[in-house]
C-alpha cells in the first residue's frame, strides 16, 4: 500500500518513512502543502498539520474537495480544539505527537479497513494454492516457512496476484515491474519466472500463456 507521508520536518520524517517501510508500506515523501497537493495517488495520507506553506487544515480541505483518500492528522496540535476542527474538516482520525509506531500502524489498518475494503493489510495472506502472499509486508510463505524472494521476483508474484487470475501479456509485466517496453529485457523476465517456480515449489504456481504471457494456475483467495 503507497502512503503519502507530509512533514517538513526531514529527521522525523525519514524516522517514520524507514518505520513504515518496515511495516510493509510504500512511502511517498511531500514537505509542503503544494507537493502533498501534486502529489499521485496513493492509499492513506498522514498529514501534519504544521506546513511552511499552506496549513495542514487547508491542505486537508482541499483533498476533501476532490477525494475521500484516509488521511491521519500526525501533529503536535494536541488542544481539543485542534482535534475538533481538523475531525470535522474531514480527517479520519488524529493523532498527536509524539506516538508510538503500534499505535499508528493499528490507527492505519481501521482507517484502511473503512475507506478501502478489501485492501490487503499487513498480516493479510492472500492464498494461491500452496502458497500464502502478504502483499502489504511483501512476504511469501509456504507450509508457514517464508520464502525468500528477490524484489523484483515479488513484484512479478505480486503483479499475477493482482490480475485475480487473468492472464498478463508480456508487455503489461514488463511495464509494470521493470518500468520498461523494451523487449530486450524478455530474457530477463523468463528467468524471473522460471526462479519463482523453483522457489515456490510444486504444483506449479504460473502457468505459461504461449504466445501471450503468463497467469496464476489458480486464482487467488484471501
């Protein structure tokens, strides 16, 4: 899951971006309330409120006006007031520094659980046959032992996953995992699938669509 982290302040911020990332979440970094603004889509927002540029309240309205993206107020406005008024401005829940990591990754999951269901959440297996996926901690496992898998491997096993079972064309994996249409890398791909299929064991898990692409040889069920 992608979350937009806005903080100016860069040591806090880097502390949290490397706590979340631990936690299985893709960080987006905004130090402004213009770049939180620009910035693209993602799952859940936590907003300080304290900007160097437009106030955090402003910067929530606005995403109100166009989303109903879960935004988490991170702030040092403790005062009721402060809680009151950024609740009713529209932000899902409030949470006033200093806080514990627990705290604010279960705040995350029954923000996540409201605005998204279905989104998978850390400690969400998603079974495919043998084999169990954690898609937010990117972890994999199979008879309750975890697999060990490359980063690309797992962005490949992911990106099956996500398509529920429709076959994907080479085109679109390459797109999506190596950011590339260059087929030149085709040899590369090949060589991902055939290591997944070693690591992830018998029954095979992707199936090759010749001429096509590859999909899951079962669909997956959480």
């Amino acid at each position: 899951m992608r979350v937009l982290l806005v903080e100016d302040d860069d040591e806090f911020a880097d502390a949290l971006s490397t706590a979340l990332w631990r936690h299985g979440y893709e960080v987006l970094r905004a130090d402004s309330g213009a770049r939180a603004l620009e910035a693209p889509a993602v799952d859940l927002v936590l907003l300080d409120l304290g900007l160097p540029d437009l106030d955090g309240i402003e910067v929530l309205r606005r995403l109100r006006e166009r989303s109903q993206v879960g935004v988490i107020a991170v702030t040092a406005r403790g005062e009721e007031r402060h809680r009151v008024l950024g609740l009713r401005t529209g932000a899902d829940d409030y949470l006033v520094k200093p806080f514990g990591m627990a705290e604010l990754a279960a705040r995350m999951d029954a923000v996540l659980r409201r605005v998204r269901p279905g989104t998978p959440l850390p400690g969400q297996l998603i079974r495919v046959g043998a084999v169990e996926i954690d898609l937010a901690r990117r972890a994999v496992f199979r008879d309750t032992v975890e697999v060990s898998l490359t980063r690309k491997e797992f962005d490949l096993l992911a990106a099956l996953v996500r398509a529920e079972g429709a076959v994907l064309s080479r085109e679109r994996i390459l797109a999506e995992v190596w950011q590339t249409t260059w087929r030149g890398v085709d040899r590369s791909l090949e060589v991902h699938v055939a290591s997944l299929r070693a690591k992830l064991g018998p029954p095979r898990p992707i199936l090759t669509v010749h001429g096509v692409g590859y999909r899951l040889a079962s669909p997956p069920a959480r």
